[in-house]
C-alpha cells in the first residue's frame, strides 16, 4: 500500500503565527510545541530569502527538498502561507495547496464567526479538508 503524499499541513498567517495544524500520520508525530516553532521557523526562512534573492519580486521559498521529505509552500496573495510537509517526489502537491487554499476562503473566510488571524477552528473546513486529502491518498494507490 502506497503511503499518504502528504505527512502535515500548517497555515501560518502575515504574521508568522500558526493559525492551523494537521499531521496526516508521518513517522515522527510533532506535538503543539514543535509545531509552533517549525512553523515561525518556516515563516522566518521565507522572509528571509525574499530579502536575500538577487531577483527583484522574489515572492520565497516555493519548495525545500530534503533526503526524507519535500516541503511546498503556496503563498497567498494576503501572506497567508499554506506549506505542506510531503513525501519525496511527490507530485502536483501546488495544485493540492491552492485547493486547500479555495476551501480555506470558502470555509473560513466566508464564515462570520471567524476572527482574522486567529487559529482556524470551522467544522466544514476540516471536513472538506479531509475529503480533499483523502481524494488525494486515494489517487496516490493508483499510480
């Protein structure tokens, strides 16, 4: 059986805080902590190679490839970052993110109960985003 693309999700806002975290069964769980600092760490790095780059408009790091995991990043137009923790070569992981992106505006956005820059806490969010993933693990038992 083929493992899950992804291992973990975390949406970061403007401001670098996380504002949503799922892990999708990777090897080495990571608890509230440590999730907090990757994703401020993330954050961090990503400011940082835009200033960096020699390239005006750089907008960051799209993709960091390391030996056991990729790390993709989608960056919306508002800074709100949506980065995903995914097995090695995996693909159209960019495509996943701006649907993760979609149901985020459709979900979170739109709902009148939630407080910009807060930690996401909306039911059809995480039942959408769970169907999506799972749409995309049962894509992965067919390649």
């Amino acid at each position: 059986m083929a493992s899950a693309a992804i291992y973990s999700l975390f949406i970061i806002n403007k401001s670098g805080g996380l504002i949503y975290y799922k892990d999708y069964g990777s090897a080495g769980r990571t608890d509230t902590n440590d999730s907090l600092r990757l994703a401020s760490l993330w954050h961090s790095m990503h400011a940082i190679s835009q200033q960096l780059s020699p390239t005006p408009g750089c907008e960051g790091i799209d993709l960091l490839q390391a030996h056991n995991f990729d790390l993709h990043c989608f960056q919306s137009l508002t800074g709100t970052k949506f980065f995903a923790v995914c097995e090695t070569g995996a693909q159209n992981i960019e495509i996943l993110l701006k649907v993760i992106y979609e149901l985020y505006t459709d979900f979170v956005l739109k709902n009148p109960f939630y407080e910009m820059e807060m930690p996401i806490r909306c039911e059809l969010f995480d039942l959408n985003l769970a169907q999506v993933i799972q749409k995309d693990r049962v894509a992965l038992l067919g390649r």
